[in-house]
C-alpha cells in the first residue's frame, strides 16, 4: 500500500544558485522559502506594492514586521524580502523553460 508524502519537494532550486554575498542561514532559508511558493502565487506579486501590501500578500510576516522564518539565525525585513524575491523571479524566468512539465 503506497503512502502519500506530506512533504513535497519544490521543482525550484533557486536555493542552490550562486549568491552575490557571502550566505548565512537565514540567506539560504529565505531563498528556499521562495522555491516553495507556488508560481501562481508569485506570479501576483507586484514590485510598486507598499510594504503593508506584501506584508498582507505574504502573510507570513510577524507583528514586528519580520518574515517568519524557522531556523534562522536573524530576522527578514521587508526590504530583503523584495531583494531576495526579485532575484528568485528572474531565476525562474531563466529556468521556466528547463523544467519539467508539472
């Protein structure tokens, strides 16, 4: 009898391309965070939204205005979050046509 695994592993491997700084473990969280948004998600996510707004989209900010993240070692505020996601966007946009068909 098979099982279903709870835990699926993204198609996305942005978490594994080159970093342009030196990475820390919250570096590598958030960028694996972003492999595992699904692409219709991130498909709505729009550059000139204000903080408030990515903060609501996500949803996954703290009352502090940090991205919860486990096992990181420093918080994520919302400037990184459009750093690090416009990079992941263009990463996808690069691979989208070697990956395989969902």
């Amino acid at each position: 009898m098979a099982t279903d695994t709870i835990f699926k592993q993204p198609v996305w491997n942005f978490e594994q391309e080159p970093f342009d700084v030196d990475p820390d473990e919250t570096a590598v969280n958030l960028r694996a965070y972003f492999d595992r948004m699904a692409e219709e998600k991130l498909q709505q996510y729009r550059p000139d939204w204000t903080d408030e707004q990515i903060v609501a989209w996500d949803g996954n900010f703290t009352d502090e205005g940090s991205l919860l993240l486990a096992c990181s070692e420093r918080d994520v505020d919302v400037e990184e979050y459009r750093r690090v996601i416009a990079q992941n966007i263009g990463y996808r946009n690069r691979v989208r046509a070697t990956m395989p068909p969902a």
